[in-house]
C-alpha cells in the first residue's frame, strides 16, 4: 500500500490469537496483493467470475478454514476464519462473498452430516477445488422461507427433488448445492435438507440476473427437475431442515458482517488517499475539517462494526448463543457499509461518481449487503424477538 504521509491508510490491526494465525494472514495478504487487487475493478466491469481464483483459494486452504482439520478443513476459529473473509472482501467483494457463500454450502454436512457423510464428501467440498451454493429462497418464499414450494418425494432409496429457487449466488457455477426442500406438510417442520451435485441430470440454472452491483458473482435462478438424489444425501432428519438453515444463517450473518466491514475499509481507504493527494486552495482537501469528520465517522463505524461481528464469532467460537448478536452484526455492519460508501463518492466529488475509481462500485456492492442473507427489516424482527419474545396475534 502506498504511503500518504500524515492522512493515508493505515495496515488493520488484526486480533489474531496465534502465531499459526498469524502466518496465514500474511499468506492471505500476499494472495490478495498478487492475485485480486490488480484485476479486480476490470474484473468486475467485465462480469467475470473468477472460478480459477476459487481453486486456488481451495488449494490454499482457505475454503475450508472454520472446518475440522479432519476432513481437510483449517479448524480455526470464527474469530480468526471472519477477518480471513474481511481481508478477502476489501481486495473484491466477489471473492469475499464466494468464500462466505461457500462455508454457508458446507455448514449443513458438516453440523448435522453423520460420520459416513462427513467423510465422503466434506473434504472434497473443502480442499478439493469443489465450490457451493445455498439454495434456500425461492421467487414466492424470501424473507417468508418456511413458505417454500419445491418438494422432495421419497422414491424407494431416493428422494426427487422438483422447483425452483431464487436468487442462488453461484447459481450455474457450483459443484454441489445445500438445497432445501419440503418432505412433509405445510410450514417449517415439513422441510428437511439435501446435498445435491451440481451436475445431476434435472438440475440447470437460468441466464445469470442483471445486478447493480457484484457483477462478477453469478445469481441465478437454479431448476430442479426430477433430480433423483440418493436418501444418503439428505443431511439430518426428515423434518429437520429448518432447523439446519437457520442455523447456518446465523453463522451467515456473521460472514457478510465481515464482508461489509472489509467493503467499507476497502472505500475509506480509497477516500483518504484520494483526499491526501487532491489540492484545493493551496492545501489537500483532508485539511478540511468537514471532510475532516466525515473520515472520523467512518473509521468510527468500521472499528464498531468489526467489533460488533468480532464479539458474535467469540461467543460463537465458545458454544455461547449468538444468534442476536449476529443479526445486530450483519444490521449494523452493513447499513454502516453503505453510509461509508456513500461518503466515499462524495469525498471523491465528480471523480467518485465515475468508474474511473473504484468508490462507485462499492457504494453500488454495499447495497446488495442489506439485502442477503435476510435484509436489515427482518434482521430487526430477529433482534425484537429476542428482546421481547414473540409478537403477539
């Protein structure tokens, strides 16, 4: 990173447990400074999606991080795996998302697989080069997501899986999907989960969705049709799969939590830097005190957000309840992402407004952080249910 004197960036100063930790930042560092940051912005704009940068997060072993070690995973903890995904998010969010997308895929089998499932297939889907999707919302059934249609009937020793869901990052470019689908009556305790390749023949995604932002991170609408997938691929009980994807939502939360805040490091970085160079009447423009302030709530809003998600992964990592804590993260991070982002571009003035920087793109990515994983309205109903139970009817 270059050196702005008095105002520039300064390096993160990462709460890193262990030495072994330690090491793998500066790999990650490394990794990001020579494989996303140069091509990033180009990327983006071509809507590339960088499948061949996913292999070698695979075989960097930075897909499988919060995982066993026995089935190929890193074992490390949330608190260290969640500033791996910041790290990622500020060099492309893309990527940053990709990885959380996937841990998302994995955290089915790995909680609630058994022994046999575990090891025939997590350390394929962990190091193995494989990428996943989640496939939980449909075009009827978003925030609603016990109201999903697409149905598994038992067939023999098979389940067929028949509809469609919505909205699946990485939807077309996965290995496998964690699809869930309704084995039972009406609501959520008729849903159960299943473990589907994504080469199965009935299984075909549609024409990639025309986003704002993230254009280099495929979402489409992925077609099951007839998919026939063996009872060993359904992952805990029948009944169960509610249960199982919320929670992995929780686990989730936390990860676009860490995307949000390494998005708007990400454009408070590019904020300073622009206004340590930009001269206006005789002195750079971060002499200013308005602009001044408008960097201090900045800063001010990422060391709360990293905060915030960093105090959720520790109670996680110690078996306490976190589910609260994770919908207050991924709220407050990411609307603080976009407040950011937005003040980036009016710090960069007209510039800001062009895609000659970086700073509009981000600002158009942070919105699409308030939307997934369950948008900030129903990160809100989570936090009042937990302050004052159910509401009443």
């Amino acid at each position: 990173m270059s050196d702005f004197g008095p105002y520039g960036p300064q390096p993160v100063d990462r709460e890193l447990p262990t030495e072994e930790s330690r090491d793998l930042f500066q790999l990650v560092r490394e990794l990001t400074q020579r494989e996303i940051v140069p091509g990033a912005s180009a990327e983006e704009d071509a809507g590339r999606f960088p499948r061949e940068l996913f292999r070698l997060l695979s075989e960097s072993g930075l897909l499988g991080l919060p995982y066993p070690e026995e089935f190929g995973g890193g074992e490390q903890p949330y608190e260290v795996y969640l500033q791996v995904l910041e790290e990622l998010a500020a060099a492309r969010l893309t990527v940053g998302l990709g990885v959380s997308v996937h841990s998302l895929a994995c955290h089915a089998l790995a909680g609630y697989g058994t022994k046999e499932q575990k090891a025939d297939h997590l350390p394929d889907m962990l190091g193995g080069g494989l990428l996943g999707a989640y496939c939980l919302s449909e075009p009827a059934a978003g925030s609603d997501a016990a109201a999903l249609r697409t149905k598994a009937v038992s067939d023999g020793d098979d389940w067929v899986i028949e509809g469609t869901k919505a909205w699946i990052t990485h939807g077309g470019v996965a290995d496998f999907y964690t699809v869930l689908a309704r084995t039972g009556g009406p609501g959520a305790r008729g849903i159960s989960a299943f473990l589907v390749p994504g080469d199965a023949p009935g299984v075909s995604a549609a024409a990639p969705e025309r986003k704002m932002g993230l254009k280099g991170s495929p979402t489409a609408q992925v077609h099951f049709d007839g998919v026939r997938v063996p009872d060993a691929r359904r992952i805990g009980d029948e009944g169960q799969g509610f249960a199982i994807a919320l929670s992995a939502l929780d686990s989730g939360r936390l990860g676009i939590s860490a995307c949000a805040v390494g998005l708007a490091q990400a454009a408070m970085d590019e904020a300073l830097a622009y206004a340590a160079g930009r001269e206006q009447f005789g002195r750079p423009i971060a002499d200013f005190q308005g602009l001044r302030f408008m960097l201090a709530d900045m800063a001010t809003q990422i060391e709360a957000g990293r905060a915030l998600y960093l105090s959720a992964a520790r109670r996680r990592d110690a078996g306490k309840p976190f589910a609260k804590q994770a919908a207050m993260a991924k709220l407050f991070c990411t609307d603080a992402a976009m407040r950011i982002t937005t003040d980036a571009v009016q710090i960069l003035g007209g510039y800001g407004y062009t895609a000659d920087f970086p700073a509009e793109r981000y600002m158009r990515e942070a919105k699409m952080l308030q939307i997934v994983e369950g948008t900030n309205q129903i990160q809100r109903v989570v936090v009042a249910r937990h302050l004052a139970g159910p509401e009443t009817r």
